[in-house]
C-alpha cells in the first residue's frame, strides 16, 4: 500500500489532476540568423516631444505581463502610470477562449488551472469571481495502459482528516491502487516502494539529472514510463532525457532534500520528506488563510470561469482601458538622454504600430515576452550579453538559449453513443459520461497525441448535453515532425488516437470545434536552464530599472504566471518609490541573514548543513546557484561591500523590501508580507504555455469547421 502513497505524492505534485499537455505549433518555423551584438552601448536617445511617458512600461501582454500591469494598477490605486504593450491583437498570449454558434467552448491553449490563492485574489479584484468554476475533486486522470484506463488515487473531496483518510482508505484510494491497480506491475511496486520508504542511491554529485534519471533513481523504470512521463509530456510537452529535474520540477526536487534533512532518514526515502513537507505547507496555510470576503476553494483543484479562461484577461484589458496597446510590436529599448537619475525617465522603446513608429518614455520596464523575441534587436542597446545569452548554443544540448517546441490544441466533440460502452474501474460508471479529468498517453503505448482533456466533464456549459468534448494535445520535443503535417492530417492524427483510446471502431468522423497550431510552446527547462537563468540574472542587475522575466524564469503553468503579476508588481512599486535596494545589497543582506540563521540553528559541534538553505535558481528576484548543499558565507564580498558603499552609503539602514527577497517559484520559501501562503504550482498537465509572442508567430486556427474527412 504505501510503495502507492509515494507513486501518487510525486504524480500529484507534478500536475495534482492530470490537468496537463503542451502548447501547439503549425508549419514554417521562423528561423533566426545570428546576430552581431555591439560590444558598447549606443548614446542615449532623445525622443521628441510626443513620446508618450509612463512610469512602468509592461511589454508583452500574456498572462504574466496583464495580471502585472493590472496590479502595479491596482496596488497603487492607479497612481502609478502603467501601459501594457502587445504584438497580437488582443491580450492573453495562449489563453484565448471561444464559444460557437452551436454552444460549444474550446480553448485554443490552456484548459484549466489548479487553484490557488493568486487566481482567487486577482478575480475578487476584477469583479469575476462570480464567474468561478471548479471541478468535482473526485475525478481521476486516467492512464492509458495495456489497452485499458487505469485511474491514478484522488480522493472524494472530503476536507481536512477526512480528505486524508479517503485519499489512503477511499475506493479510488492509495490502498485500491496498491491492492488491486493493474497500472503497475507488482515488482514495479515492490521497487517504487522501496525507494519510497526504506530508501535509494544518493543524488550524484558531479552532474544534474534529467527527469528520467532522477526518477528511476528512486522509484525505478515502471514508474517513470507509465506515471511520470505521460504526465511530463502533458506539462512540458518535453523529453525527459534533456529536461532538468531541479529546474522544470523543482518542487519534488527539494522533497528528496527534505528527506535527507531528517536525521534519522538515513537513506533519503522520499515517502517521508513528501509528507514533511505537507505538514508544514498545512500549518502555513492555516496561519494565512484566504481572506474572508473571497469565495471558497481547494488549492490545487482544477478551475475555470464559466466563459473559459479568457475571462481574465478580457478584464484587465477592459479595467486597464487605453493603457493596454494592442499590435504594438516592440522594436528596441534604449537609454534616454539624461535618464541616469531615478526621477527621470531612463529608457525609450520605439514600437512598431499600424499608426506608425511610437517611442514610450519610461522609468522602469518588465519585458515578459519569450526568449525567441529577445534574440533580435530588442535588448541590445541596453543589454547586449543578454541578446548574446539567448542567441548562444548550449554545449550540453545542442539548443540556442531556451528551446520552445511546436504543439497542436485540437479540439474535437464526439456523440456520447460514439464512445466504448465499458464500465471503468473503482464505481466510476460508464465511459461514455467520460468521469474523470482525462486521459494520458505514456510514450509507451504508441498513441501520438500526449493527452486528452475531458472537457465537457471537468466544468458545465462546454457542449451540448448529447456531445462529448474533447481537448487533445498533440506534438512537443519528442515530435516537431507535426510541423510537416497539414491542419487535415493533424486532426486525424487526433482522431486516430481518440479511437485507440475512448471510441468505438464504428464512431463518426470528429467534429472539429477549433484548433490551434503554435509554433513556438512551452519553453523547456532542460539541462543547464539554470545556470542560463543565473546568468541572465547576473546581466539583469546591472541594468537599473529593467527586468527581463517571463514564464522561462518563473514556472510556465497558468497560476504561476499570475503569481508572478502579483510579486513582481510590489518590486516594481517599490523601485519606483525608491525604497527598493538594488541587487547587490539584497544579496549582501541575503547573505548575513543566512550566517545569522545558520549559525543560531548550529551547535558548536560541527553540524551538517541544512541543505535546503538555499534560493531558488528559477526566481527572477533572487536568481542564485542552485546548490546541493547551502554556500554558508561568514561575511560579504569585500568589495561588492565597497562598491556598495559607493552606491549608496546608508545600507544598513534600508531595510529589506520583503517582496524583494520572496521566491515566486519556491514552493518553501514563503513571501513574507503577502496575506496568505501561496506555492508554486508544477505545471498543470494539458498546460499550455500563457505568455504572449510579440514575434508574431501566431500559428494557424480552425474554428467552427465541419467534420474533417
């Protein structure tokens, strides 16, 4: 039984419900030549008389550029001038929602997101959290194996104790799966269990792992091929052989180190440090609880509006007005003249418009854009190493800066009659009510769509009552030979798979409700991610008052992006204060505040070291290295301390902006003034990615079309 309590902590954590997959892409890829990048900065610009000038100027309108804009807006009460700038014609990035003449809603990216505290706050402000909905928490993903489902162990929905006791003792619980699943083999359990629970090898201390290497350390192959890849290619759309396990799942990452942490665990059985954590994750959820006045929800539960996901951006564009720019098309960013001083304006970013080149004034500037739309000519004239970095091949992969690979959201609807009149496992019912969350397809089984969303079951008003609605996504790293197929060959692709998985032989043809062909997904935490994000960092704090960010820096699933919206919005307002520090002094505070805890945690007997001391490589505040083990300083930099000095004399009086030191990708490290405990969540399988491409490769859609044949 318990050898199953691990398989699902560490299913769960990766995606909670099977909520996953990728992001689309269609044909023609645009190719990038190599750039050559000044070794200097240009003189500053003077812009004339009608460049419009604004305190923070957000580029990109996706999910992390709107939901920042909206509350550098709304924590200031609109005092703080904002406009927020995008290629495309409308603000969302992935997310866009649509609902046809006939009542079907099909989203062209992400389906859902798993609940947490960010989304609720952001839809309490905006006046939509009437529009909430949520998932029955009963329903399982399912696994595609052996020519049958097998459904992963969730509980009832019950809160609290009750809500533990079902997900062990439940009839789809960890018990049931253990017992009597068929998803895995008993030695395949038999090894899970072992590493769960007595212990495994240690991590290796020359090299980072993969996914796949980290996962078969622990838990062994059977796991890996049949719980964990299809659930990494829903969220990543990538392949677990170059995908780096610290970086794209960084948040199970650490549990092994928890388990290490605990003295008696010798052997780091993981079972123990997963349920540590939970532990301590309750207690901080009960000391910050949401606010009163919010509606209630489950963390991690799926979640929608009723009009689909487009809802939110849809709000902030109306909330935000004139100060949202749309087909505005960020050519470079530049030095204004005489804007060295912080009460000035510093940079000036020449668009390109349908009126024409604009020129904005700004005094700060959030790029949110994707690493492929940074390669040209956006950043260099203000950080040339930057445009350098993202354009450079990685030795240990052979990509250029972050790889975005192409995925296809298909979504079709089938008669319920069309489906396998078969009752499934565990009380779940018929498979034409389709009860469940969706259906994932491990590498193994020789379906090419990586997962299939159950639309029309997850949330109400998605179809008519005699359909079925169907998400499925389709391609990624480990297939871009989607780019070579036609919109028709693409769809039947799908089709194909839907029948090998959730049809009978004799269904009709699918009726094509929309799609979606993205060129450029999800971008791929692979190996070495981290240490090209440390030194984007280390570019970043050299250049005062501009921030490169993005869902490569902070976690590409939907609440991820929101919660960056909400941090990063108090860095900025306090930048343009003044009362934020820069860079070096945070890290020279940083630094004493980690001797001082270590050496009060410390008996005078040489003890080990808490190996989860440590900030997280992904967080675009605090971008340190992501050590095994914690680099204990005993005092600062001599001369980072003189050259702060420099700078600024009076640093021991600044105290530290709270937000400036928080971890928005850190499920551990907790934001010390915000009203309630938020976590990174791993991305939701049948994710696709929200930020917006001001490249302008906006791919292909079908909407509305009539069957396919």
């Amino acid at each position: 039984m318990k050898f199953s309590v691990a398989i699902l902590a560490v299913v769960a954590t990766i995606g909670g419900t099977a909520t996953a997959f990728t992001t689309p892409k269609p044909m023609g890829i645009k190719r990038i030549s190599p750039l050559l990048h000044a070794t200097t900065a240009p003189p500053p610009t003077t812009p004339g008389s009608d460049a419009e000038k604004v305190d923070c100027l957000v580029v990109g309108g996706g999910i992390s550029g709107s939901t920042l804009a909206h509350n550098i807006h709304y924590q200031t009460s609109g005092k703080t001038s904002v406009l927020l700038t995008e290629a495309r014609d409308y603000i969302g990035g992935n997310v866009k929602s649509h609902r046809t003449p006939e009542g079907f809603l099909w989203e062209e990216g992400p389906n859902s997101f798993a609940t947490q505290p960010s989304i609720v706050r952001i839809s309490h402000e905006l006046g939509i959290d009437d529009q909430l909905v949520f998932a029955d928490e009963s329903l399982p993903p399912w696994v595609n194996h052996g020519g049958k489902l097998h459904p992963l162990p969730k509980g009832r929905g019950g809160k609290g104790a009750k809500g533990q006791f079902e997900l062990v003792f439940g009839p789809n619980g960890v018990l049931k799966f253990a017992l009597a699943g068929e998803l895995l083999s008993w030695p395949g359990k038999i090894r899970a269990g072992i590493g769960a629970f007595l212990g495994h090898a240690p991590p290796p201390s020359d090299k980072e792992e993969t996914i796949r290497e980290w996962v078969t350390r622990i838990l062994g192959e059977e796991v890996f091929l049949r719980c964990i890849d299809p659930f990494v290619s829903g969220v990543y759309a990538g392949d677990p052989m170059s995908l780096s396990m610290a970086a794209a799942l960084s948040k199970i990452n650490r549990i092994e180190r928890y388990s290490y942490n605990l003295e008696w665990n010798k052997f780091g059985a993981i079972f123990y440090g997963g349920l540590a954590r939970q532990v301590e994750l309750t207690k901080e959820r009960k000391a910050d609880p949401p606010a009163p006045e919010w509606v209630e929800f489950e963390y991690g539960n799926p979640g929608s509006y009723k009009e689909g996901l487009s809802t939110l951006p849809n709000a902030i564009a109306e909330e935000l007005g004139d100060r949202v720019r749309t087909e505005w098309t960020l050519v470079t960013i530049e030095r204004a003249a005489g804007g060295d001083d912080d009460d000035e304006y510093k940079y000036v970013a020449t668009y390109d418009t349908p009126a024409g080149e604009k020129l904005v004034l700004a005094k700060s500037i959030v790029s949110t854009i994707p690493t492929h739309a940074l390669r040209g000519s956006v950043l260099e004239n203000v950080m040339p190493r930057a445009t350098k970095l993202l354009n450079t091949i990685r030795s240990n992969i052979l990509r250029k800066g972050v790889y975005h690979p192409p995925v296809a959201a298909v979504t079709v609807a089938y008669p319920k009659s069309s489906f396998k009149n078969v009752e499934l496992p565990n009380g779940f019912g018929n498979l034409r009510d389709l009860p469940g969350f969706g259906s994932l397809n491990p590498r193994t089984e020789g379906v090419r769509t990586l997962g299939t969303l159950w639309s029309s079951s997850l949330f109400p008003g998605r179809c008519p009552e005699d359909y079925n609605l169907l998400l499925n996504y389709i391609g990624g790293s480990r297939d871009v030979g989607i780019t070579e197929l036609t919109d028709e060959e693409i769809v039947g692709e799908v089709d194909k798979g839907c029948r090998q998985v959730l049809l009978r032989p004799d269904a009709p043809p699918p009726k094509v409700v929309g799609m979606r062909v993205w060129p450029t997904a999800i971008p791929q935490y692979e190996l070495g991610h981290l240490d090209l994000m440390k030194e984007l960092n280390e570019i970043e704090k050299d250049v005062d008052g501009l921030w490169v960010c993005g869902n490569y820096r902070t976690g590409v699933a939907f609440p991820d992006c929101v919660t960056f919206g909400y941090d990063h919005a108090k860095l900025v307002i306090d930048y343009l204060k003044g009362d934020a520090q820069s860079p070096l002094v945070s890290e020279i505070k940083l630094e004493q505040e980690k001797v001082k805890e270590a050496v009060e945690a410390t008996p005078a007997a040489a003890a080990p070291v808490d190996k989860d001391i440590q900030i997280d490589a992904t967080n675009p505040v605090t971008m340190k290295a992501d050590e095994n083990t914690a680099d204990i300083v005993t005092s600062p930099d001599a001369s980072k301390v003189e050259k702060e000095k420099a700078v600024k004399e009076d640093v021991q009086k600044t105290p530290v902006a709270a937000d400036g030191q928080s971890d928005t990708a850190d499920p551990v490290t907790m934001k010390a003034d915000e009203k309630l405990v938020e976590t990174k969540s791993e991305p939701e399988a049948t994710t696709i990615p929200e930020e917006s491409d001001s490249a302008a490769e906006d791919g292909t859609k079908i909407g509305d079309k009539a069957a396919l044949r």
